[in-house]
C-alpha cells in the first residue's frame, strides 16, 4: 500500500500487529524511524494487540518523558529501545507457562507478575496522558468480540463498559498477550470496576479473555473511523506453504487454523481505507547498497520466526529492528516533510 496519502498532519493512528518478540524488535525499528523522521509527535491514537501491546506499554511509560524538540524525541533510544532490548533477553514465555502449572498460579497471572515487576510498574491506566489515546485489545473469548482497554473505559457492547482507570497497564498488557493456551485465559473480575454501559445481554461477574489476535492480529476495528490516517506496522508471519499437510488430526486442526486466521487477516487488509499505510515484515527487501550497513538476505529468515515471548539472540533482534527501521523509510519516504536516507541502520551489518 501506498503511503502517499499520509501526510504528516494526518498520521493520527498507529496500529501495532501482534507476533511475539518478532513483532516487539520489528515494531521498535519502525517506531525508530517515524521519529527520526518527525511523524511519532503526531501519533494520537495507538492501537496494539499482542506483541505490539508490549511495546505499546513501553511506549506509554516512555512519553511524558520524550520532551519532543523540533518533533523529535532525543532520548528515544534511552525510554525504547534499552529497555526493549532488556525485554528481549528475557525469556517470559516459558517461565510464565512453567510457573504457571504450580497449585493457584496460571500462565496469564505470571505474565501479568513479570510485566509489573520488571516493566511497568503500578501504572494504572488512567495514570496515562491524554494524548496520544493508547488501545490495547484483547479477545472476549465469551463472545468472539474484541475487548478493548483504554484509559477510561474497558469492554464491549455485549459485555458493557466499565471504567478502566485503576486496571494496571500490566493487567492490560498481559491479557493483550495472552496467546493461547498456555498464556490464555486472562480474568478480570469486573465487580472490581464501576459500569459505565450496561450490557446488551447477560451480566457476567468476570471477563475472559485471551490475545487480541486472535480476533484482530493488526489492532484494526478501534482505528476505524474519526481517527483520519492509519499507519500499520505489520509484523505478522506469512502463511507458508507446506508441501506436505500434516495427516494427523492434531496437525490438520492447527493448518485450519493458520488459514482461517490468515484469511480474515487478507480481508481486513482488502478493506483498508485509502488513507492507510501498511509496514510489512513480509514486504520485499530494497537492493543491498542503499542503507549502509543493511543486509537485506537476512530478512527472509525473519517471516519464519515462531509468535513466542521466548528469548530472542542479539543477532536476530537487530536484524528485526534494523529491518524495521528499513521498511518504515522505504513506506513513509512519501510522507515525511523531507525524507533522507539515513547514511545507516541503527545495527550496521
């Protein structure tokens, strides 16, 4: 897709695909780049899900801080990118899947523990500024809909609204990524939390929930509408093609599952508004040669990488942010006052 039509006036929402650490490393190189380049000021609207969620939550504690100078946040690599790479040396998947099997304990509630521990603290969401709005999307397994966490509000029409404003960014984060089924379910005890809009139908006394993705990998539905401009950064794996489909039932369940989750994923692309701009991890790499230091065979390895909170090398994550990095120039070259190439990537080969 073309980014011709984002102008820099109207890049107000930013949506943050899900994938793991992949999609952690990949979305830190793009958000790397639209700073450099002046347009991250203008975000108002960041929808995440999964991996993006993650990052979105960084990025929330990160802004009070940037203190923009001529659009651009200086101490950017200080508030992201350092604590994104301490992230990625950490392997919480599977200690939270681990702990998770011990007697009271479950895989989301240790997710939740190390992201309050060791990433965002007691932050509540009404803690956060005003501007830009961030949306972390879960699933409400109960009904096949989206359940979203803002600042203010949290639910859906079936479920109601309730307010949101002493949920701890951890609680949000963790059950954003609650990938299924070690990581999945997330509860919320909803008597916890004053009713803003009652629901459509039954009244439940606890939400359910699981990863965002799997109702809406690119974080889509809450940047419809009034919100001008969108910008995706996609960082979803390609569906592979496999010579030789698994036989067994345990296979043949899980490709079904690839496919219909890859085919709802090409209908909402197909369905995009002409103003939306999409950074793909799967996109075609640019000719070696024209960012210094960018190595554009090590990007076909990168789509294979499993959606895992698992511990990611040094190498592969500077690849991913490097390719990030890439891909938002090559997207928003069109878009930005007065593009340059950068003389190098962040991570030069």
């Amino acid at each position: 897709m073309s980014a011709a039509g984002a102008a820099p006036g109207h890049i107000t929402t930013l949506c943050l695909s899900g994938g793991g650490y992949r999609a952690v490393a990949f979305h830190t190189g793009v958000l790397w780049r639209l700073n450099q380049l002046g347009l991250l000021a203008q975000i108002s609207r960041v929808s995440a899900v999964s991996g993006g969620a993650v990052l979105a939550g960084y990025l929330a504690m990160a802004w009070p801080k940037f203190g923009f100078a001529a659009g651009i946040a200086e101490n950017f690599n200080d508030l992201v990118v350092r604590p994104v790479e301490n992230l990625l040396d950490v392997d919480i998947g599977t200690k939270a899947a681990l702990l998770g099997l011990l007697p009271g304990r479950t895989g989301n509630g240790e997710l939740t523990r190390f992201f309050q521990n060791d990433a965002f603290g007691g932050v509540q969401l009404g803690q956060l500024e005003g501007r830009p709005d961030f949306v972390f999307c879960a699933t409400d397994l109960r009904h096949g809909s989206l359940w979203t966490f803002e600042r203010e509000k949290m639910g859906n029409d079936a479920t109601g609204w309730f307010d949101a404003g002493t949920v701890k960014l951890a609680e949000a984060v963790a059950a954003a990524s609650a990938f299924p089924p070690i990581l999945a379910p997330a509860r919320l005890d909803l008597r916890l939390y004053p009713p803003r809009t009652p629901a459509t139908g039954a009244v439940y006394k606890t939400a359910i929930l699981c990863d965002g993705g799997v109702y809406d990998d690119l974080g889509l539905d809450p940047a419809a509408g009034a919100f001008g401009t969108i910008l995706i950064s996609d960082a979803d794996e390609e569906l592979a093609v496999q010579e030789r489909p698994a036989a067994n039932w345990v296979g043949q369940l899980m490709r079904v599952r690839q496919i219909a989750m890859s085919q709802v994923r090409l209908q909402r692309l197909a369905h995009l508004p002409g103003t939306a701009s999409r950074v793909s991890l799967t996109a075609p790499p640019p000719p070696d040669g024209i960012y210094s230091g960018f190595n554009s065979g090590a990007t076909a390895k990168l789509t294979e990488l499993p959606t895992r909170f698992v511990r990611m090398s040094r190498q592969t994550r500077k690849d991913l942010i490097n390719w990030g990095y890439v891909a938002c120039d090559v997207a928003m070259r069109g878009a930005a006052p007065a593009p340059i190439r950068p003389a190098q990537v962040p991570y030069p080969a």
